[in-house]
C-alpha cells in the first residue's frame, strides 16, 4: 500500500461544510432569541397596561363621588394635585400609561351608572414591526358598592 494514499486529517472543503452548517445553525438560533426578545416585550408591554388600568379602578372604587369620565388622554389633568384626588388620579394614569407603552397611546373611561369602563389602546410596534396593529384592551367593573351585582 502507498504512504501517501492514507489521509491523516481533514481537507479543506470538509471543513468549510462544517463552519457553513454550524453558521447556519448560529444563525437560526440568533433570529429565535430576536424573536423571542420582542414578544417578551410585547408581553411586558400588556402586563404593564393592565396594571395601570386596574390601579386606576382601584382608585375610581376608593373616590365613587368623583366623575373620572375621559373621552381621550388629552383630557387628563396636565400636572398633579394632591388636593384633588380625582385630578392626582387622571394625572397619574396617564403618566403611567405614556412610560409605560410611549406617547401615542390612548384611552378612555367611561362611567354608565356603577360600572366604569377603562379602553386602552397602544402601538405594538416594538414587537410586530413596521406592520405593527394596535393592541386593545378593555376593563369593565364595578365600582360603587350596594348595587346588588357582584363584580
């Protein structure tokens, strides 16, 4: 048998297959970690309004007197008064959303007897795209006590 006919080692193109299918690989799992970063976003997102629309029932259930009725975030006091608690409220809520979710968001309460709707509305673009619909949520309780319906 000739020395020179056994191969000691890897060749070249034997090489560049293995790098091309790691990176490939690399790859893959660099747009699933993206993929999964902006839904978590999107997630933290959500999460957050929510909570901001439930504190803000909360403080309508503590104030029932109060009118705290908005047809838009515009509407909302433009700075704090803690003597005011409807007018700290409002002002705190959308402080709050606009941190929480940026400038474009709006929202609305609306009051109808005993039961106070709040309605959200954001831009998800951080996690869908260019393309990016508006997420909506929507939270409806009561709020006075005695009514005779549970919440």
């Amino acid at each position: 048998m000739d020395a020179g006919s056994r191969q000691k080692g890897l060749t070249l193109i034997e090489v560049l297959v293995a790098l091309l299918v790691f990176s490939v690989g690399a790859l893959g799992v660099a747009l699933l970690q993206l993929n999964a970063l902006k839904h978590t976003d999107s997630a933290l997102s959500s999460t957050q309004v929510s909570f901001i629309a439930q504190d803000l029932l909360e403080r309508i259930r503590a104030n029932p007197g109060a009118n705290y009725t908005l047809t838009s975030l515009s509407q909302a006091p433009a700075s704090g008064n803690p003597d005011v608690p409807r007018d700290q409220d409002l002002f705190d809520f959308a402080e709050q959303l606009r941190a929480a979710v940026g400038e474009d968001v709006q929202a609305s309460v609306n009051a109808s007897g005993d039961r106070v709707t709040v309605t959200l509305e954001w831009n998800d673009s951080r996690a869908q795209g260019e393309n990016a619909q508006w997420q909506t949520l929507t939270l409806s309780s009561l709020v006075k006590a005695g009514s005779g319906v549970q919440p």
